[in-house]
C-alpha cells in the first residue's frame, strides 16, 4: 500500500517539496544544536523546558483527540465514523511521532536516550510517558494498516484486531492523562499542582484534536474524490464544541480558585501571564488572544448557523487549533516556569534557531500525515469510486 | 543484453567498494600500533591489572570503577595482588600513563575509537592548566 | 518459488545465529571477569560517614556579599564551575540571595533594613524525600545509600531536565553548552562536565570520602557546621536544639538537610 503515497500530481508533490525545506532547515539547525548544545534556544536556567515541550505536550493532545473518532464508532455502533476512524488513527500516528522527536531535540544528550530503556525507573514519570507513547504508536499502526488493508481487499479486518481496538481507547486517555502527570506532581510548580490539570489537557485535545482532523476532511474533499462526509464532519464539530466549551470552563475555574483565595504564590503566574509581573509581560498579548479566540471559537461551534456553514466552520477549527495551542503550548509552560522557585523572574522567549528546529518537526510531522492520508484517500477511491 | 552490461558493472562497482582495504593495502595490513610508557609506568611495572587483562578490559574495569565511585561512595581498589589504588581515571591511570597521545591515542586510533570520556576528565593532569 | 526463498531466509537466520552465539557468550563470559573474582572495592579508611549529611547556616555571621564571596568561590573553583556571562546559561551550585528569594511565602513585613540585604546562602538541600530523584528517568540523579547526598551520574543523564522542573528550590543548573571555554583555573583532580547534562551541589563527596569537610563549610570560619543528621551528638544536631532554626518551603515534606539560623 505504500506505494499509493509515491503517486501524486504536481500539487501533492508540490506540496511535499515545500515541506522538504523546512525539514532540512530544521535539520541543518539541529546539527548545529547538537554541535553547540541547547544553548542556541532561549531557555534558561529558571526555564528548562520551553518551545520543544510545549509543542510535544500540545502534540500529544491532538494525537489524543483521534480517539473522538475510534471510540463513538467501535463502542457505540455510531455508524457514520466508520469512513473517517482511519484518517483519526493516521493523524495519531503522525502526531506521536512529532512528539517523539520534539522530545529527542529537546534532550541534552540524546544519543544516551536508550538509558530510559536500560534502567527502567517506575517512579518517574517519563519513564511511563515514553511506554505510553511508544505503545500507542505501534497500537496505531498496526490497527490502522491492518484495517485500511482488509478494506482495500474488500474483507473484514482481522478478528485479532478487535481487543487491540478496544484497548487503544483507553490507551489514548492514558497518554494525556501522563503527560499531564509529568506536571501536576511535581512539588514545586505552584501553577500545574492542580488536579484539574489532566482533565483540563484532556479537554483541549479533544478541542483540537478533532479541529485539525475536520480541516483535514474539508481538505481532503477538496483535493480527491473521497468524501468524508457531512453527517461525519457536523458530527465532529459537535464534539470539538463540547470540548471547548469544557476547556475554557476549567480555565475559569482555576482562575476563580487562584483569585478568590487570594495566595500571592498562586495568582502570581496567572499576573504574569495575562498582566505582566515585575516589568515583564511579553506573554499577555498572546494569553489573551488565545482565550478571545477560544471564545469566538465556542460562539462558531456552538450555534447551529455558524457550525452548519462549513466556510465558517473551518475558521472556527483553524481558530481553536491556534488558541489551544497557544493556551497549552506557550501559556502553560512559560507560566509553570515564571516566576521561578526563587520567585525571580527570567522571561523566555524561544529563539530563531529553537523555532527553526520546531518548524522542521511539524513539517516532518505534516509530511507523514499527507503520505499516509494520501494513501488511506487512494485506498477509499479504490474501493469506493 | 542491454540489462546483462549494466548487472556485470554494478557487480563490478560493488566488489571493487567492498573489497576496497584488500586492494589499496596490496594484501599488507596496516602496522600495528606501537605505544610509549613513561617512566614512571615503566618503574611500576605492574599496571592495575595484568597487561593482557587491561588491553581487552580497561573499559570494563572503568566501568565498575564509576559505578562504585559514583553509586556506591566506595574509592579504594585493592587489586588481587593486594596493592591499592583511588579509583579515578585521571588521578590514578593518567598519573603513570601521563602521555595520553603517545599511549591511550595510538591504539584509540587504530581502531578508530573515540572516547568521549575526556570531555570531562581531564586528559592532562600533571601540566600547568 | 515460495518455498525456495522461504528455505534461503531460513538457513540465512540459523547461520547468523549460528556465527554469532559464540561471540555473544563469550562477551558474557568476559564482563564477570571485569569484576574480578579476586578484586575487592572498598570505602578509603579515612572517609567521612554519616546516614545523612546536612548543614546548619548562622544567617547572621553573614552581613554582606563580601561575606559569602569565599565560600562560593571556593565552591566553584574545586568543582570547575564555570562562569557564563550570559544569565541564561549560568551554572551555580551555591549562591547568595535575598531573604524573600531564599523563602518566598515567608517574607515578613516591615523588616530590619539590614535584614532584607542580607545575602542567604543557598544551595542543593539533599532533601531526604528529594522529588528529583523521584523525577529522572534513567536514575542519573539518585540518593546515596550510604550517606544520603544526593548525587548526580554524569555518565547516564539524557539531559531532559525533568529534575530541574522537579526541584522546588531551584537548586539545579544546566549545561546549555561546552564549560571548558569557561573555567578559569581547572581544578585538575576534579573533572568538569559536559554539555547537555545537571549538575548541582555535591555536598563536596569527593573530599568527604578522603576525611575533608565540605570546602564552604572549611572557608566559613564557623558560620557553616557539617555533620550527621541522625548522630545526636553532632554538630548539626547540637546547633538545631539550641536555635531556632527553618529551612526552605519546608511545607512541601521534601526534607531538606539544610538549616537555617535566622
């Protein structure tokens, strides 16, 4: 079936070339990060981890969200996703892969990476969020490829491919559930010691997730004969305007719980997020575009004329992908890390370099999602047109 | 016909790459490394172990030498002659093997190894930083 | 035409296992003789022990930045700290700071002038219940057994700073980059570190190990005391009953080893 991905027209290989550059950029400048060390990125002693972590946490939201497909169609009989569970999978796998190698370009010594495997440690948490990933990777390509294959030779995917279903459904709350673990356990960071952190990562991924996957549907019928469907594609907005809506109400809850209690250490990153601490705020503008967007992204979700409209519908998507990122991408991070344990404040800003590095592993990221698209779209032309 | 001319030259290519230290050395090997002892190495006769027992298994011994430095706070190494030694790369083996680009580089090159153990510990102890 | 190629790959695996387990048990067979079966590896006759070393720092002998100047270049210049002229990238394992800085949440109103430019000297606590520890990955960053410092292997960490986000007292530094360029006089009996691995305090084992006390503690002239914290008739112990002592966000239960005589 790979070779489904190697035939294409000039748009499709047009399109792959563009994201050629950019992985070779980001490759060039990850060799000079190896050469140099982390400290061509702007982190800093007070903020240890920054661009390459937020993407990574943002990535295993949206690998997460391609649940929302597999799950009312296996365990509900929702007839209608069956058409589109493969592309959820498919961008699952393109996401948990971006994950992995935003995690080996963040690390300081990456070559020792297999010491994680060497000496397995099961008190830390990275240590379970490497299993996690890894698994669900694999869970996804074999489910995926299996099934897509059955299809494409008109049988039934194999039985033994059933608990395998069943079990990447809860696998897929579990990696989001411990990457948020990472953070919510740790004594010192004020600012994710909360237990709604989980849920709150949940409900954003299952935002996005979903978003990027309906902007894909829209794409994909534009560019082929498939057509995911429009039952498929409301029935998706519907959950994307659920999640949302759970997302920023868990926002408002943490800020009423920090500003109504009135603990200096707990509202003081919120201030330096949406106010600015101490003569700094390079973040408030974007905090606050993110939460306007989240918003105008509930009111196009949510009543029926806007989500009907399927112009309208993908700027909504396109806008809750971009606010979500940047509340659990930039916001989440930098405001866990500012102000620091010392309660100084050393603002981050990620450098050319560090965002040159993380381009390129979007792009490989997106380059994988169009091949395996492309051949998931051939194979449902195949069979179907 | 067209498919049998370019089979032969391929195979051709590939044996000559393949077989390429065979032919550019004319059958010879490469010498082998000859390293220099100090004198004060060759005073001492006796390494930590015996020479044969260093050659193929420095790295190991170095190996348990950190983990029990490091993991186990233990600093003493009583060899099975009963003599003692600090296990510690640059104070105890560079103190007698102090010219490391006559002694530990001749054979490192050879084989084209690259330690990078010498990012940290420091490769020259006895000059004058 | 299946079978055919099918019986290749079969003997092509069983020769491969076939060449390749003689080596492999005989690399097995090497590593225990590493060891030595007549090697003994034992702790130097005159180093120091205790079940948990911690430390008592008298605020009040230090007034000023100059006071603590010696202590922390003594620190960094036996352990090849280097100094970094970009703040992002600065490596510390001990240092002065400001009462509110040194523990935030405890801030007193209204205090002396001279109190709140008082510098406080802190460092890696070497908690008994350290987060960080329980944080990495691959145990690169562990607590000692035999006298309960928290040590760092230099040899294993993968650089994900998970410890660094771990560490409520932000005791930890990161080499963003190469140090060497960096140290001024290299302390050769000590080794320097690397890009892409944390380093912190050590509690100065490598002189404890050879019956030295930690080098601030030397250089303190009897504002730092050194000693076990379960051995009653300590130091430390007897410096904790007779003042009033605190130690940094002592709420969170990390137990840190280190106190303060404010």
């Amino acid at each position: 079936m790979l070779e489904l991905a190697l035939k294409g027209g000039k748009k499709y290989y047009g399109w792959m070339t563009f994201l050629m550059i950019f992985v070779g950029i980001g490759f060039l400048l990850y060799l000079r990060q190896l050469d140099f060390g982390l400290g061509i990125t702007g982190l800093s002693r007070d903020t240890s981890w920054g661009f390459y972590i937020a993407n990574f946490t943002f990535l295993v939201g949206v690998a997460a969200g391609g649940v929302m497909v597999v799950l009312p169609y296996y365990l509900h009989d929702y007839k209608a996703f069956g058409k589109v569970t493969i592309l959820g999978e498919f961008l699952a796998i393109s996401s948990v892969l971006m994950c992995v190698t935003f995690i080996l370009v963040d690390l300081g010594q990456p070559m020792r990476i297999f010491n994680v495997f060497l000496y397995p440690t099961p008190n830390s948490v990275l240590f379970w969020d490497t299993i996690v990933l890894n698994g669900y990777l694999i869970l996804n390509i074999i489910i995926g490829w299996n099934v897509l294959e059955a299809e494409r030779n008109g049988v039934h995917y194999q039985s033994w491919l059933k608990p395998l279903i069943y079990l990447s459904i809860p696998w897929a709350v579990s990696i989001h559930t411990v990457t948020a673990y990472l953070y919510c356990g740790l004594p010192g960071r004020g600012f994710w010691m909360t237990a709604i952190l989980a849920p709150r990562f949940l409900s954003s991924a299952f935002a996005a997730g979903p978003a990027l996957l309906i902007l894909c549907c829209l794409i994909i019928r534009r560019v082929s004969n498939f057509d995911p469907g429009r039952e498929q594609i409301q029935s998706l907005a519907k959950i994307v305007a659920y999640a949302i809506c759970i997302n920023v109400f868990f926002f408002l809850c943490e800020v009423f719980v920090a500003f109504y209690s009135q603990i200096p250490e707990h509202m003081d990153h919120f201030k330096y997020l949406f106010v600015g601490l101490h003569g700094h705020g390079a973040y408030v503008p974007w905090m606050w575009a993110s939460f306007i967007l989240m918003i105008v992204g509930i009111i196009l979700t949510v009543v029926p004329i806007t989500r009907k409209n399927e112009g309208v519908l993908a700027v909504a998507c396109v806008v809750i992908f971009l606010g979500t990122w940047i509340d659990k991408g930039l916001g989440m991070i930098a405001g866990g890390f500012t102000p620091s344990p010392l309660h100084e404040v050393n603002e981050y800003i990620p450098s050319l370099p560090e965002i040159g590095i993380a381009l390129g592993v979007w792009a490989m990221g997106f380059l994988v999602l169009t091949a395996l698209f492309k051949i998931a779209v051939s194979v449902k032309e195949e069979t179907h047109g | 016909m067209n498919s049998k001319a370019l089979i032969v030259t391929g195979v051709v290519i590939f044996l000559l790459i393949v077989l390429f230290p065979f032919w550019y050395m004319r059958g010879k090997a490469a010498p082998l490394p000859e390293v220099e002892l100090t004198p004060k190495a060759k005073a001492a006769q006796k390494c930590v172990r015996s020479t044969e027992y260093m050659r193929a298994e420095h790295m190991q011994l170095l190996d348990v030498w950190r983990d029990s430095v490091v993991r186990e706070s233990k600093r003493i190494y009583v060899n099975p002659d009963g003599k003692e030694f600090n296990m510690s790369l640059s104070n105890t083996c560079l103190d007698c093997h102090s010219n490391k680009a006559e002694f530990c580089d001749r054979c490192h090159n050879f084989a084209s190894v690259r330690p990078y153990c010498w990012s940290c510990h420091i490769e020259n102890p006895k000059e004058k930083s | 035409m299946d079978s055919s190629r099918r019986r290749i790959l079969q003997l092509l695996g069983i020769s491969a296992l076939a060449a390749t387990t003689k080596p492999v048990l005989n690399a097995f067979a090497k590593e225990e003789q590493a060891a030595g079966a007549e090697a003994v590896i034992k702790a130097g006759a005159k180093s120091l022990k205790a079940r948990q070393w911690a430390m008592v720092i008298d605020t009040h002998k230090f007034e000023s930045e100059a006071d603590v100047e010696p202590l922390i270049e003594a620190c960094h210049k036996i352990h090849n700290v280097p100094k970094l002229q970009n703040k992002n990238h600065e490596i510390k394992w001990l240092w002065g700071t400001h009462f509110h800085n040194a523990f935030p949440g405890k801030a007193a109103r209204f205090l002396a002038e001279e109190v709140e430019h008082r510098p406080f000297l802190v460092l890696c606590n070497h908690c008994e219940n350290p987060p960080c520890v329980r944080a990495c990955p691959t145990k690169a960053t562990f607590k000692r057994e035999s006298d309960g410092i928290v040590f760092m292997d230099f040899h294993r960490c993968i650089g994900c700073r998970f410890c660094m986000a771990a560490c409520p007292f932000g005791a930890r530094s990161f080499n963003y980059r190469d140090p060497r360029p960096f140290i001024a006089e290299t302390n050769k009996q000590f080794p320097t570190r690397m890009k892409g691995v944390v380093e912190k305090c050590n509690f100065c084992a490598e002189r404890l190990a050879v019956g030295q006390i930690p080098a601030c503690v030397e250089v303190s002239k009897g504002a730092l005391a050194f000693g076990d914290l379960y051995d009653p008739a300590s130091k430390v112990r007897e410096l904790i009953r007779a003042h009033f002592t605190i130690r940094r966000k002592q709420i969170l239960g990390t137990e840190p080893s280190v106190y303060y005589i404010v």
